[in-house]
C-alpha cells in the first residue's frame, strides 16, 4: 500500500489547468450541497411535527414563478461558466502545437507499441524528453482502448480503422502510469505501462543507444519499393499516378470536386482504401494494401510520405517531425492553420 | 398472504386464488406484484455479482477469479442491474400498481398487453439468465464493438437477445401508461391536479417509447454483424466503430432518464405527504419532468469526449448537457421549499426521501463535473464516473423506490411494516451507501480506471474502504426484505389512509377491492390539498 494522496502528480502543462477546474467545481459542489442541506436539516427541524394533527397554515398557494426564474437563472450562470472553462481547457487539449515531437502508438490486445520516428519502438513503455510537447498518433490493431496518463490528465481512445492523437508537454522527470481506460477483454486492466519522462540529455543518450532498424521513414521507403508502390508513384508527373513529394500537409483536389487536407489519416486511407477520396485527374486504379500490411507498417509509409514532404521553412506542413533533421530543429514549422 | 382482516373483505389479493389465478391476471395490481417479485430476484442475482466483485478487488493482485471471470461478473452486474432492476423498478411495480388508483382509473387502457409486458420481460430475463448460466458475457452493459462483434468468445447474443425482448416490455408499458392518462383519468382529474408520480411516469413512458426501439435496433446490427459477418461496426469489415456508441447512447442517455424520473415522481409525493403541504411550484416540476424527457435525447454525446468525435461535436453536447442538468436543480430547490412552514414528521418513507435528496444532489453535481469537457477527459473511463451514476442510480433511484414502497407498501398488502427497523434500515443504507462509493470519486480522480481486475496497490486504501462500506449496505438491503415479509403476518393492520395523504390511492380500502374504488371517484380539488383529507384520518398518524 503506497501512501495516501487526494491528487495524482501533475506533470503536465495540462495537469495544472484540470485540477483549478476541478477546485472550482469542488467549490460550486460543496457551496450548493451546504446550501441545500442545511436548510433541509434547518427546516426539518424547525417545522417538525409537533402533534399528529397539527396542520401547516391553510394552504398556502404560492403565485408567480419568481423564485423558480431564480434559481433557474442563477445555476444556469454557474454552468455556463463550467461549460466555458471546460471548453477551454479541451481545446488546448485538443491542438497540438506544430512543434511537437511525433510518436506513434499502435494498441494491440494487450500491449502498447510506441515507435519514435528515429525508428526506437517501445512495448508497454514510452520515453520522452522533459518540457517538449509530445504528440501521439495512434490507432488499434483491433478493438478500442484508450491511452491515459493520469499524471498528465489526458485520455484519447484509440480506435481501429483511424488515427487519432493527443498531446502533453511533460513538465517533470520521473516514471508515470499508462493505463488502458477502455475495456478492450480479457487482460484489460494487463494493458498497462510507464512514461519516463526524462532529462533532454538522457534523452538524446538514449535514443541513440540501442539498435534500431533503421528510422520509421527508411523502413517505409524500403516497404515502398517492396510493395511497388514506386512502380506507380514516380517522383515527377509524368506517369498516370500524383507525385508523392511535397503532398503532405497540401490540400488535395478530389474528383467529384472538394478538397481534403492531405494528414496522417488522408495518407492512411489513401492506402488501405484508395477508392474512398480519389485524387482529380487520376483514374481510380491503386489497388487496396487492406489486410496486406500491418498498421505497423503503415505507419512507416505514412512517416515516409512525411519525409519526402516539406522541408521545415519551404511549405505547408502540419505536425510532426521531419526525421531527417535533428529534433532539436523542429522548432521552426510554419503555421499554415 | 390471507389473514383473518383481509378474508372480511373482498380485494384484489383474495378475490381469487391458485398460481393460475396470478399468471392469467388482467389486474394491474397483480402484475405490479409480479414485477415485484421478478426484480427483486434480479436484484439479488445483480446484487450477488457485485458481492464477488468487491471482494476481488480487496486486494490489488486479484486472487479470488481470473480476468476472464471478473469481467463477466461486473458486465453480468450491470445487465441484470440495469436491464431488469433499475429500468423495471419504479414504473413496473410502483407505476403499475398506483398509476391507475391515483387518476382513479379502474385499471390501465390495456390490461391485457400489461400482462403481456410482464411476460417478455420474464422471457427476456430468461435469455439473459440463461447466457449467465451457461457462461456469462464479457463485454460490458456498454457493448462496445468491434470487442463484442468480432472479439468476445462468450454469450453476447443471448444476452442481446434477452434485452432486445426486454426492451419490448419497456415500449409496451410506455404505450399503456401514456394512452393510460390521457384515456381513463376520472371526471375532475385535469392534467393539472394529476399527482406529481403520475406526470413523472408519463414523461418516462414517452422515453420508453421513444427511445427504447433505437436501443431494439442497434441490438439488431450486433446480431447481423456477429452472425452474418457483415461489416458495420467493425472497421476490419469497412464497418465504423464509433457509430455503434452513437445509437447506443442515443438510447442509453435517455435511458438514464428512465431509470430517475420515476424516482422523483415518489420523492414529490413523499415530501408532500409527509409534510403536509402542496409541493411548492407544482407545475414547474410537472414541466421540468417532460422538459428533461425532451432535452435528454440531445446529449447522447457526452459519453464519447474522448472517442474522437469532432472538437464543436462535443462542445455542443456539453452545452446542452448543463442545460438539462437545470430542470433537475429546480426539482430539488422546489423540494426544499415545500418543507418550508409544514408539519414534518420523520417515519420512514420520509427519511428515504432526504437521503435521496442529499444523493442525488451529490451525483447531479459530479455529472456538472463529467459534463466539463476539460475534467472529463480526466475522469472519463475512472471510478469517478462509477460513482457519479451509482450516487444517482443507487443513491438516488433506489433510495426512492425503498421510500415508494415503505410509503405504499400499507396499500398494497394491508400491512403496516415495522417502524423502528425500517428507519434503522434507511439509515444503515444511507451509510453503507457513501462509505462504498465516495472513496471511487478519489479513486478515479487519482487515476483508477473502471473495469479493472488488478490494479496498481496505491489504490488499495480505497478499494478497501469501498468494500467495507459495501458490507454495510448489503446488510441494509437485507433488512426491507426481511422485514417486509415479516410483516405481511405480523405487521399492524393497515388504516385506509395511514399517513393522512390526498392521492387517490388513499381514498379506497387497504389493500384495494379488485375495481379499485367501490365507486367511480370524483375529483374536486388541486393534488395535494390537505384541507381535503378527513380530520380523522389526519389524526391516524
Ligand atoms: C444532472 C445531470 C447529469 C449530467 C450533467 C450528467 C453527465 C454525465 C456525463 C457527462 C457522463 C459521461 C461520463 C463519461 O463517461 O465520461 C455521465 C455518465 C453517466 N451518467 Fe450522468 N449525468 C447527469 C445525470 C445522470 C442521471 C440522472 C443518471 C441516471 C439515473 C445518470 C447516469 C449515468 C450513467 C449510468 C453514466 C455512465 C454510463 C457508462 O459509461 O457506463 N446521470 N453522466
Ligand atoms: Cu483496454
Ligand atoms: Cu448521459
């Protein structure tokens, strides 16, 4: 038994901003519970029976509705504010900032895969650098779970078919608790892990330490040519397939009109169903990688698509890191949003 | 059941008897008897499981039961709980019996589709009990797919298959109830002088019409996805995954409507009785009851913050989430204004009403908290959600239907329960209850996700607590059902009017003759007008 404690650690940027919402709210509850209880208890006692026939004075109608607006109007205030400070603290949840360090999570009953874009994967287990925002694009093998750090007070659920992504910025080294928080069977509660969030220094010391097998874009650009990918896709526009260099992050012109921004989800479904958003000007004829290639490896296509794309500083680009460079240079995306 | 007073009289209990007399019955006061009997069997089933679960999870490492078993218990926990205790309870046994005698109908517009209603949820029961026999089921009350389409290796269809015919016994009783009320209420009963549990269970039946065939249908893609394999959910199958919590939320919001409307519909009848005044703001209430019917069908997506539904999706539906929570604020400041000036006594139905009072405020602010978009992607999937829905559901639902059955329970069976153990019983409950389940708010606050068989051994203090207090409580629930049947042979006669009520229900014998009234009532005056109550009967007290 650990000792006891009312608040999980705050190691987040985001840490801190949950728990002034949540006193705020403790206050709102206990301000309304004692409110309320007293003047239950009060008026229990007060107005007590005192003998078995004792009638209350006539019957009293009350007429118009003036207290009713008001204590329909008051807490409805209150809420609004709960709803505007919820909403706040949602949405920087939900932006990443164009900086962040990219990492991928692949769920997989009952283990999480992490792979660093410098090509380190990770099994239950997940090191990062401290006061870096750190992004996460994830997506399950099978069933739904979902990532949850409490320290850092995020969740995102991870679902089969799509990516999805969350973000923190770690503001305090130290080992924190991955939890599963969507029941995904048999060893749900199994499904757990740790964050190290670590000093810069150690960090870089440890990713270059270790094997890897090369970095996740290599690996894709070997799978690229291995699938024949580059039979179709050239590097000019001459054949009857779009030129993949540059296509992240641009907006892409689909036949039957409408645009799409091409991200990680585009390029992922551009692969395993390349009917359902088909580029204009080009013929519906790349075959579907559905059920021939792991989510794994679509990763590293995607990562690959990804490095071929803008450098940093020449076009748009959304999120993520160029492998190509150091991390440490990231810092310099365009904001194109 | 037959004593020496009830045989002087003819009423519905010894008019006639035999099994067949019961199973064959058109009369709503039976069938609410036979509901009765049914839910209280799968309380106890529910009841059991939950017994197991707490006991695992005393320790982390979870030594009792393997993983596998562990997750059926607390999915079988939640069907039986949910599907044939909570959504059942008030309107099948309390509504059935006193919706008729309180609009002083003879019986409801289809006595025998009510008979039929009794009949599918046994029959859905049955499925479901039968899954738990030969296996049990593991996905969660919740079904989330593909887990349950593609993954689970239990029981998922039969047990579908017994909600899905359950659900059915839902539509129908919605159906009587709503063509009830506006078909067979006596000459003087206006919509307006219809008690406060009446209009509270007619909003519930609009959202057991309502709501209920969309939870039919989404049952329905399970079935075709699992057995067909035909892809709808399960994206490995072109299916999409998200869209089956969409239609089952769009369903199980509302349904937790279901589950508390009726409830407050006995809480106003309780606090008025027992305080001897009208409910303050009468129609407000009335109004806020439908108004949470409606609203309730628009925040389905609050369930889903962190399923990746769109940024302005979830705004929306956290908006309107606070905005149905309001209708439920006003229900309780108007309770507390009615005890304003009356004569309060503390018998028991009384008792059970403040401890509902005090839970469900509880549980209604804490839902303030997972409707913050901000905190609920914190506490989303924790023990902090538990506790939110038990604070309301446990707390506050089942603290209404035991405060509905000590008040009715002179009615139905011409007993008096015993006083003194029944107020014990609500207090030991009332404590039982919050040692059990506060400590899950810190816990989920600190991180402890639901549905955990082993769990990190920092969470063990409160896991113990929570179990300590279950102990309590399961003693607390054992008493009503002692005392009860104690009482049907040794309780006190019952008077007419016991508690110097004004319903309808207390203006006929205790318990009623078949028909109800010896004579069709006529109503003159406002519900809740005590200087309509005999000064007689007022003395009884
Ligand atoms: C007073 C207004 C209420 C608000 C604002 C509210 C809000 C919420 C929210 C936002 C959630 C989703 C939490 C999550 O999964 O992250 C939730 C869950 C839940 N609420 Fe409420 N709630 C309210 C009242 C009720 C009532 C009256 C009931 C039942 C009688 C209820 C029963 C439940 C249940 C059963 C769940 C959990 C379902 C599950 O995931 O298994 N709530 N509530
Ligand atoms: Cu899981
Ligand atoms: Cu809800």
């Amino acid at each position: 038994m650990g000792n006891f404690q009312f608040l999980p650690e705050q190691a987040s940027t985001l840490a801190p901003e949950v728990d002034h919402l949540l006193y705020f709210l403790v206050a709102v509850t206990v301000f309304f519970s004692v409110v309320i209880f007293s003047t239950i208890f009060y008026f229990a006692i007060r107005y007590r029976r005192r003998s078995a026939n004792e009638m209350p004075d006539a019957h009293q109608a009350h007429n118009g509705y003036t207290l009713e607006i008001i204590w329909s109007v008051i807490p409805f205030g209150i809420t609004l504010v709960m709803f505007t400070w919820g909403a706040s603290v949602f949405f920087t949840a939900s932006r990443p900032p164009k900086d962040a360090l990219q990492i991928y999570a692949v769920g997989k009953r009952w283990m999480w895969k992490l792979e660093h874009v410098e090509g380190q994967r990770e099994i239950n287990e997940l090191h990062i650098p401290v006061g870096r925002p750190v992004r996460l694009t994830m997506t399950s093998e099978d069933v739904i779970h979902s990532f949850f750090v409490p320290a850092f007070r995020t969740k995102q659920d991870v679902v089969p078919g799509r990516y999805t992504s969350t973000w923190f910025t770690p503001t305090k080294t130290g080992k924190y608790h991955l939890f599963c928080a969507e029941f995904c069977g048999t060893k749900h509660s199994g499904m757990v892990g740790w964050i190290y969030v670590m000093e810069p220094n150690d960090y870089q010391t440890w990713l270059s330490g270790g094997a890897t097998e090369g970095s996740l874009a290599e690996n894709g650009k070997k799978l690229f040519e291995q699938l024949a990918c580059s039979n179709c896709h050239k590097d000019d526009t001459t054949g009857r397939c779009p030129p993949l260099p540059n296509l992240f992050g641009s907006q892409v012109k689909l036949a039957g009109g409408g645009t799409v921004k091409a991200d990680e989800a585009y390029i992922r479904e551009s692969i395993l169903q390349p009917q359902a958003k088909v580029v204009a000007g080009y013929e519906p004829v790349m075959p579907t990688f559905q059920g021939l290639i792991s989510e794994e490896q679509v990763l590293q296509l995607v990562e690959y698509v990804k490095s071929i794309g803008p450098k940093p500083g020449t076009g748009p680009a959304d999120s993520g890191q160029n492998p190509a460079k150091k991390p440490s240079t990231a810092g310099s995306m365009p904001a194109n949003r | 059941m037959d004593t020496a007073v009830a045989q002087e009289r003819e009423n519905y209990l010894n008019a006639s008897h035999g099994l067949k007399s019961w199973l064959l019955t058109k009369d709503h006061k039976r069938i609410g008897l036979l509901y009765l009997f049914t839910i209280t069997l799968f309380f106890f089933i529910g009841g059991a499981f939950a017994t197991l679960i707490r006991i695992e999870l005393l320790s982390p490492q979870g030594n009792m039961v393997s993983s596998e078993t562990y997750n059926k218990l607390f999915t079988m926990h939640a069907v039986a709980m949910i599907f044939f205790f909570m959504i059942p309870s008030i309107p099948a046994v309390l509504g059935n019996f006193f919706l008729p005698i309180m609009i002083g109908a003879r019986d409801l517009a289809f006595p025998k589709l009510n008979l039929l209603s009794w009949y599918l949820l046994v029959i859905g029961g049955a499925f479901s009990l039968f899954a738990m026999i030969a296996g049990g089921v593991d996905t969660g009350w919740t079904f989330y797919t593909p887990y349950s389409t593609t993954y689970s290796n239990s029981w998922v269809i039969a047990t579908a298959l017994g909600i899905f015919i359950a659900g059915f016994s839902s539509i129908l009783t919605g159906l009587n109830f709503i063509v009830t009320v506006h078909r067979m209420r006596a000459p003087g009963m206006t919509w307006f002088r219809m008690p406060l549990f009446v209009w509270a269970n007619y909003a519930t039946s609009l959202i057991q019409v309502l709501g209920t065939p969309v939870l039919a249908v989404t049952i329905v893609l399970l079935f075709v996805e699992r057995v067909f394999q035909l892809g709808i959910f399960d994206p490995a199958r072109g299916g999409d995954p998200v869209l089956f919590q969409h239609l089952f939320w769009f369903y199980s919001h509302p349904a937790v409507y279901i589950m508390v409307l009726p409830g407050m519909g006995v809480i106003s009848e309780i606090i008025s009785t027992f305080s001897r005044k009208t409910v303050f703001g009468y129609a407000f209430i009335a109004f806020s009851s439908v108004a949470i019917a409606v609203l309730g069908f628009l925040v389905w997506g609050h369930h889903m913050f962190v399923s990746g539904q769109s940024l302005y999706a979830s705004m929306v539906f956290s908006f309107l989430s606070y905005f149905v929570a309001i209708p439920s604020a006003i229900k309780v400041f108007n309770w507390t204004a009615t005890l304003y000036k009356g004569s309060i006594s503390y018998q028991t139905p009384m008792l059970y009403a403040f401890g509902f009072i005090g839970l469900f405020t509880i549980g209604g602010l804490t839902g303030l908290f997972l409707a913050a978009l901000g905190m609920d992607i914190h506490v989303t999937d924790t023990y902090f959600v538990v506790a939110h829905f038990h604070y309301i559901m446990v707390g506050g639902t089942m603290m209404a239907y035991l405060g509905g059955m000590h008040f009715w329970w002179p009615k139905m069976t011409g007993r008096m329960y015993p006083e003194g153990w029944a107020k014990l019983s609500s207090l030991v409950i009332f404590l039982g209850f919050n040692l059990t389940f506060f400590p899950q708010f810190i816990l989920g606050y600190l991180g402890m996700p639901r549905r955990y068989h082993l769990y990190p051994a920092e969470f063990q203090v409160l896991n113990v607590m929570s179990t300590a207090g279950a102990s309590i409580l399961a003693v607390g629930y054992a008493m009503p059902m002692i005392y009860f049947i104690w009482s049907l042979k040794y309780g006190k006669v019952a008077p007419m009017n016991p508690w110097g009520a004004t319903g309808l229900e207390w203006r006929t014998a205790s318990p009623p003759p078949v028909h109800n009234f010896e004579q069709t009532p006529i109503v003159t005056h406002e519900a809740y007008d005590y200087t309509s109550v005999p000064a007689e009967e007022i003395e009884v007290v």
